[in-house]
C-alpha cells in the first residue's frame, strides 16, 4: 500500500502517476468492471500501433477516497451544488462502482476520435478525461454529452 492524492492509499483507488489500463497490481484498475476493463484494454493495445500509451489517472475508487475527494471539491468550490458539477457523492459516482476511467491527455485524445468503436464514451461535457462503457455506441455513437455531473439523472439518489 503507498498513499498518494490527498491521503488515499493505493488500497483505495488512488494512482501513481504513469499506470495503464494493464496494471492490474492497483486497485483502482483491478476493480474496474470487467466490461470496461477489457474495452479499455482492447482500445489501448489498438492505440499503441498509433504510439497512444493509455495512462490511467483515476478509475476505481473506495467510498472513503470518494468522499475525500468530494469534501475537497466543496472545499475549493464553496458549495455542495458547485462541487457537484465535478465530483459526486460516494453513493452516486460509477468511479466507486468501478463503472468510469479518467485518462491522460494522449488516450482521452485518441478516445475522443475512436473511443466508441469500443463502446467508450465521454459522458460530461466538463471532464474530457472521463469515460464509462456504453456497448451501444459500436453502432449508434456515443449518446449527448452532459454539461456536466449535475446534470446526469443518475447522480440524483
């Protein structure tokens, strides 16, 4: 276990700077669902013959690294309503469910052009780093972007 951001240990999700979708020592790739986790590992072995490395700067995260990360986005936000336009609740996040990735700039460059061949797809308009599984995109394209988090439905339990 090594702490890094805010405190959080590997235990909780938390990266070292330069991991891949294929580091599965961590948590916060090992944890990811399965789906997405061989997605993304389809996307990444296709993207090296482009000279893409798909670095992983946030994937699956405990509860408790969750609720770190939002106590600290109303810390520099000010307010719960403005921190939820970039973090949510451990309750809602599918980073704690293992449902979302956030990548370097180079993966979220090349997902960006050919991420929903794989079913992977940006969800917020904010957050060109964050992406979640949605098979259907293959043949349909990836759905509209929100603004951002707060206005996802599934945020609102």
């Amino acid at each position: 276990m090594r702490t890094t951001t805010l405190g959080a240990s590997t235990d909780d999700g938390a990266l070292p700077a330069g991991v891949t979708v294929f580091d599965d020592e961590y948590p916060g790739v090992a944890n990811l669902d399965p789906e997405l986790l061989h997605a993304l590992r389809v996307a990444a072995t296709d993207a090296a013959a482009d000279g893409v490395k798909f670095v992983v700067n946030s994937g699956w995260r405990s509860p408790r690294y969750q609720d770190r990360l939002l106590r600290g986005a109303i810390s520099k936000y000010g307010s719960a309503a403005e921190a939820a336009r970039w973090v949510a609740t451990p309750e809602t996040s599918p980073h704690v469910a293992g449902k979302a990735i956030d990548v370097g700039f180079d993966a979220r460059a090349w997902l960006s052009e050919h991420g929903a061949r794989y079913g992977l797809c940006q969800i917020y308009r904010n957050e060109p780093w964050h992406f979640e599984l949605r098979p259907e995109a293959a043949h349909r394209g990836c759905p509209p972007l929100y603004p951002d988090p707060s206005h996802d439905p599934r945020m609102r339990r």
